[in-house]
C-alpha cells in the first residue's frame, strides 16, 4: 500500500515558510506522493454543485489559499529526490491543451519521472466562464484533448484536427521521462467518468468518504472497464483516506478492496498538533508497510 498526502497547495498561507520543512518531513517519514488539487478561482457565490460532499460547497472559501498545482509541484520537485508528485485533480477541458502537455512533460522531465498527472472534466461553471471555456460539453472536450496531448508526448510529428484542435506539423520537447507518458488517474464518480477510466486511465482517483461507499464505486468501475475489454486489476485505485486514524485496521479494509494508494488529507492531520500527528502517524502505520516500488524506483 503507498500513503500520500493530499492537499500541499490547499489553505496553506504559511506555505512560504512551512511547505518545504513538511514535504521534507514526509518525504523522511516514508510518504509515497504528495497531492494537489486545482481551483484558478472560488467565486463568491456559486449555483453549481460540488458533487463530493454532502453540502454541495467545497470546504475553502474565496479567500482561502489555493496555489497552483503544477507550480507547487515544481517548487517541491526542486527540493525532493523521492517523492511521487501528483494532481488530485487538474480541470483538463478548461486549460489549454498544448501549454499543459508542455508544462506536464517539462516537470516530468525536470523530476526525473516523479509526476502522477490526475485529471478531471471539472464541476464548477461558474470557473469555466470566468477561464472563458464552455462548460458544456467538456467531457468530449477532456477526451479529445487527452488523445491530442498524447500525441505531443509520444515525440512524433503532431497531427491532430478535430473539433476543438487544428494541429499540424510540430513536436514539442522536452518528452517526459516516463514512458510513455506520467500515469494518467481520471478522477470522478460519474459513470462518464467510471467509463473514461476504464477506456482512457491508468488509474481511477475516488473521492469517496468511506471504505463502504468506495466498494459501491468500485463495482461500476469493475463493470466498466469489463464493457471496454479492459482487465479491472489494470486499473490503479487512488482514494481519500480520511479515517486514517483507525490505522493498520483501516489500512486492510481498503486494501482488500485492491486499493493501491491512500492519501491522508491534510487538513484533516493539521487538526491539532501536525508534528504530533505525523509521528503517529508514522508509528501505527508508515513505519509497518514495506517501501512502495515506485518509490524506491526514483531513489
């Protein structure tokens, strides 16, 4: 089982001071991954729903620190060796698809081939109009950007019209360094997404609060990708693992569900004292798991 932490560029005001001693920390503690995930803008009201809680908000507010993902990431990447580096999840269908397969390939690069690149079609319109992309139909606009930024990885002439893209006749390097691209992880509950998963993923990024409610999703993604021909045990399970504190018990519930990797959000590890909780953390549960493969692959 790999443990990451997720939520390093989420309300982090101190980040300038306090995010490299912590990623340093975790890195020591034998942390898999960190994760970020990605808001340009909260707006200060909102009609659109956030589907992965029960009050439809997401927890920070407009004023709340929300640093971009990738530019964390590189920031950390600079000052690590070992630690996975991951986007828990970035909105594909509203950035531009050739500037992030550019700066996707350059951090994988620049990393040595630490970047675990999650993505999503996004929930919240309201950023959409405010990025000035439609918000309508970015499922098919996630899909054919995916196809087309693998094109720019695989270091061959890019061609790819469609109708969102008209590319022709260029290469764009740096290629990453893992081959043939970074893991992608599609995250959603959707059964678009479960599907897209199945069809498009290397692995699957679940929001679920709870072992119980992950083993429901996890039928349909089984039952999806048995539709696309696909082998489930092919597909890496990343989730939240938001009752960390039940330890080693916890830890096996999820792993019998063929969970890969759990991620401790932060948030809810600062409650209290974080240094007090991170020692715990790693007595009751990072001290008894065997170092990760990946892990010891960029060592």
């Amino acid at each position: 089982m790999k443990i990451g932490l997720f939520g390093v560029n989420m309300g982090q005001e101190d980040a300038p001071a306090s995010l490299l001693p912590l990623v340093a920390k975790v890195e020591k503690l034998g942390f898999e991954s960190v994760w970020t995930g990605e808001h340009v803008m909260i707006p200060l009201e909102y009609g659109s729903r956030y589907p992965f809680n029960s009050s439809g908000k997401v927890s920070i507010p407009p004023e709340g620190h929300f640093s971009d993902p990738l530019v964390t990431l590189s920031f950390i990447a600079a000052h690590t060796t070992r630690l996975r580096l991951g986007t828990g999840i970035n909105l594909l269908p509203q950035s531009n698809p050739l500037l992030l397969a550019k700066q996707v390939a350059s951090l994988d690069f620049l990393s040595g081939g630490r970047l675990l690149l999650g993505l999503g079609v996004g929930w919240l319109a309201e950023e959409f109009q405010a990025m000035g992309v439609p918000f309508a139909g970015r499922g098919k606009r996630f899909d054919d950007y995916l196809t087309a930024m693998k094109k720019v990885w695989s270091g061959e002439v890019v061609d790819h019209n469609s109708e969102f893209l008209q590319w022709q006749g260029f290469k764009s390097y740096p290629l990453p360094s893992q081959k043939p691209h970074p893991p992608i992880i599609i995250g959603g509950h959707s059964r678009a997404a479960l599907q897209r998963t199945a069809v498009m993923g290397d692995g699957w990024f679940a929001f679920a609060k709870d072992a119980g409610e992950l083993a429901q999703m996890l039928v349909q993604l089984r039952g999806a990708a048995e539709v696309a021909g696909r082998d489930p045990a092919s597909i890496e399970i990343t989730t939240l693992w938001r009752q960390f504190s039940d330890g080693m018990a916890g830890l096996e519930a999820y792993r019998e569900l063929g969970v890969a990797r759990l991620l401790v959000p932060l948030g809810l590890l600062a409650r209290g004292n974080l240094e007090e909780n991170l020692a715990r953390l790693h007595e009751e549960i990072l001290s008894k798991l065997s170092p990760s493969p990946a892990a010891d692959a960029v060592r």
